[in-house]
C-alpha cells in the first residue's frame, strides 16, 4: 500500500502556528520572570544606596551635621523603604509576526524622575517643632545644586547644646550663604540617588539577563 501526504499550509501558515501554540508559555514565562525581577531588583537598589558616599555622610558624616538630621538612620531606612517599594515592571502583550517570530517587551521603573515618592513624604524634611519650622533637605541635596540656600549663614561644627544634632549649628556670618557641599551637591540629572542608581547599572544588568536566560 502507498500512501502520499500533502501539507496543505504553506510555510509562513506553519510558522505562525507554531508562534501562537508558544504564545502563552512566552506569556507565562514573562509574567513568572517579571516578579523574580521586582522582587530582586529592590536588593540591588539597596546595596548601591548603601554604599554610596552620600549615605555614609548622611548616616554618621559632614551631612549628618551640615543638614541638622538627629535621626539619620531610621531617616534613610524610610527612603530606601520607598524607593524599593517604587520597583514596578511591566511588559507588552506577546505579539505574532507575519513572519511567524514572537515580540514582546518590558520595562522597569524604580525611581521617579521628579522624585516626588520621596520628597513628599516626613523623611524629607526635618522638622524643628519648637521653632516651628521643617527643612526641606532632601530637596536640597537632590535638586538644588551649590545654590546658596541659607544667606548670611554658614554652619559651626563642634558640641553645642543648641544643636539638632549636638554637633553644629549655623551661626550668622557677614557676606557669606550656606549651600550643600559641592562634593555632595546635585541636581535632577545627576545626584546621590542617579549616582547610585548608575554605579549598579552592570548588576542590573546581569541579574535581568540571568532572569531570562532560565
């Protein structure tokens, strides 16, 4: 007995069969490799936050004392908190082809760019309630560059009673105006956080790629 078989589809039918019957284990696997993303990127972001020289300063350094924050440590653990919890991923609807080829794409976002999930929020500021004030330093180490900020001050180091800190206070000074110091200062394109953000960049990097590579 003889038998002949014909394939009635041409190529490019085929192929786009075999692209939609992989459509949703391309879904699948894009939706599971997304949350192992979400869920290991806030580590990296972490871990460059926390080297940075900025959060050394801050935590128990000049900046500590030149921005009057008492409470640095819990201070920075609530930004960190923040910003890990802004790790948002999201990806494009699995596409077919004509040419019978899957197409997708995601994206992740960490930080605003504006910084507004931060500079909103009590961790931004440093409020004297005596006084009757709160100092928006963040916004000033951030955003404001080497500006003057304070006119007709600049700050003393050494113990004092009337410090924040207990360690300087700013004390009037002719002729002179308090800035963040240069070495620290930023603006919106670059400042501690794009700083840290791009010292990680190869981490990133090869922690998405070994993600997607399973």
């Amino acid at each position: 007995m003889k038998v002949s078989l014909k394939i009635l589809e041409s190529n490019k039918q085929i192929s786009l069969m075999i692209g939609k019957a992989l459509q949703n284990q391309v879904d699948k696997f894009m939706s599971n490799s997304l949350k192992i993303i979400e869920k290991g990127l806030p580590d990296i972001l972490t871990r460059a936050i926390e080297t940075s020289p900025e959060y050394y300063a801050i935590l128990s350094g000049d900046l500590k004392y030149e921005l009057g924050i008492p409470n640095s440590a819990s201070v920075l653990q609530g930004l960190i908190n923040t910003w890990t919890r802004g790790v948002v991923t999201s990806y494009s609807p699995v596409v077919i082809l004509s040419s019978g080829q899957i197409k997708t794409s995601f994206s992740v976002s960490m930080v605003r760019a504006d910084f507004s999930d931060v500079l909103s929020t009590s961790y931004a500021f440093v409020y004297d309630y005596k006084r009757g004030y709160a100092l928006p330093w963040l916004k000033w180490l951030l955003l404001d560059g080497t500006m003057p900020i304070v006119n007709g001050y600049e700050v003393e180091f050494g113990p004092n009673p009337r410090s924040r800190t207990g360690m300087a206070i700013m004390v009037e000074t002719t002729g002179k105006a308090w800035n963040v110091p240069a070495n620290y200062a930023g603006n919106a394109n670059d400042n501690w956080i794009t700083r840290a953000i791009r010292s990680s960049e190869r981490d990133i990097e090869k922690f998405i790629q070994k993600v997607l590579q399973k």
